[in-house]
C-alpha cells in the first residue's frame, strides 16, 4: 500500500513477544466488550458506514489499534467490489503510536492490502492528500495537541475525503447520565482491577472521558482545524459520539 510512510512496524521482534501481545489484546478487547456492554462494536459498525468503504478506496485508521475500523472497513469495500465485478480493491493503513498494539493486531491475521504503521496522530508519516477516508475510533481524547491532530488528518486527506472520528461523549439526558455516572466512576474501575489488575489506568480512563469536550465544543474544534459540513451523531443516547467533518 503506498501512502508515502516509511516506517513500518512489522520487525523481527514479533515472534519475541507474541505471547505478551496475545495476552495484553485479548484482555483489551475483553475489557472493551465489558465496559460498553458490547456496544463498541455496533458502534463501530456505525463508523464504518459512515466512513463510506467502495471500491478502490483507501483509509487510513489513525490511532487504529489492533485495526477492528480498518479491517470492518475493508472487509466492507472488498464486498462491494466484488458484488460489483470490478478489480479495484480498497487499501488501509492502521497507525498507531504504541507498536505493541500494531503487533498485536497484525497477529490476528495479516491480509492483503492492509498495512501498519507506526505513527502520532500530530504528525502523521504520510503525504499529502493520500486518503479517501481518515478514521480514528477511541483515540482523539488521548491526544496532546487535538488541534494539530486534526489538522494533520485533514492534511492527508483528498479534497473530497471525510474524517469520522468515534469517541465517548456526554450522554444528552440527565437520567442517562446519572446512570452513566454511575456505571463509569463505580463498575469500570473495579472491572479494571478484576480483568485487567489496573484499578489506576481504569480510573484514568473514565476522567479522560469527562475532560474531553462535549459534543458542540468539539464540533467546533473540527471547524477550527478546517473540516468543512461537521456534523454530530450521538450514540446510546450520547454516551459515544462520531464527529464528521468533510475537505473540501
Ligand atoms: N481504534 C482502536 C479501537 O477502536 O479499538 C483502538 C483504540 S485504543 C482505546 C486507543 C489507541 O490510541 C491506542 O492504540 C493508542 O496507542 C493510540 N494512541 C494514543 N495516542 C496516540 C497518538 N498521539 N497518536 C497515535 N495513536 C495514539
């Protein structure tokens, strides 16, 4: 898949650490279906729809993790270009700043015309206006520099392209959210120490989620980086969100 990037992280130390990684990411994605109740992945499949996987396509899944958006994506196009007849197959690229993640997604099943790279969202290793499509599904909140992130998305994106960005949000009705307080600040860190033994990061976790801005205010951050067409869509009543916004 050529999107300009050099750095690659599929590297001998694999076969080393594989077991590490099998551990750690079926923990990861354990702990995913436990906190949301499983929900992540209808959410995700959301995301995909609207990232808009055709024929020919390419993505790039930024802070893609063990790659669920990319693969769903291109399992998506690959549908469609088959149904199709045509011989034009999608391309993505997951990257990540944590190769352990990389590696243990790669350790899932490496297929064709799916890569990984090694990157920050802030200065992502790709050239300019590369991608149809910019995901980044859980990963805009651990962000240092939001602002320069989602311009440097938008950088890679081609005139046309779309950025969908999946992220926890603020649930929109005060009985959900009383609910959700207290799942989040009583259920998640203890579910933390019990599966993954890490009450602190658990903890981390759900203070990142009330720091990062709600809805609207996020919205506008994506204007301020340069999206264009930025719309919201709630999911579960708000307790996630995806933010779309368009290069035009
Ligand atoms: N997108 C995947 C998913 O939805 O399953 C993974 C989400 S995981 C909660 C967050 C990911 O963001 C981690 O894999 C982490 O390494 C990555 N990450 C954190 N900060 C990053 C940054 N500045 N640039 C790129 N990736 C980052």
């Amino acid at each position: 898949v050529s999107f300009g990037f050099k750095d690659v992280a599929r590297t001998e130390k694999q076969g080393l650490v594989r077991n590490v990684f099998d551990r750690s990411a079926r923990k990861y994605d354990l702990m995913n279906d436990l906190m949301s109740l499983g929900v992540h992945r209808v959410w995700k499949d959301i995301t995909v729809t609207k990232t808009g996987p055709r024929p020919g396509a390419r993505l790039i899944d930024v802070a893609g993790g063990t790659g669920d958006i990319a693969r769903a994506w291109l399992d998506r196009a690959d549908a469609l270009t088959e149904r199709r007849g045509s011989d034009q197959y999608a391309e993505a690229v997951v990257a990540d700043i944590n190769e352990q993640m990389l590696l243990a997604g790669m350790k899932r099943g490496d297929r064709a015309r799916l890569d990984w790279c090694t990157a920050n969202a802030e200065h992502l290793p790709f050239d300019d206006a590369v991608a149809d499509a910019v995901t980044i599904g859980f990963g805009i909140r651990n962000v240092t520099d939001r602002i320069k992130a989602l311009k440097d998305m938008r950088r890679v994106l081609k005139p046309g392209g779309r950025f969908v960005c999946l992220e926890f949000s603020r649930p929109t009705t005060r009985p959900l959210e009383k609910l959700y307080d207290a799942w989040s600040f009583g259920a998640i860190p203890q579910i933390g120490d019990w599966i993954a033994k890490d009450r602190d990061s658990y903890q981390y976790l759900v203070e990142s989620i009330r720091k990062f801005p709600h809805q609207d205010a996020f919205a506008a951050e994506l204007e301020e980086a340069g999206f264009a067409r930025v719309s919201v869509t709630n999911l579960s009543g708000g307790i996630a969100a995806i933010h779309m916004g368009w290069k035009v």
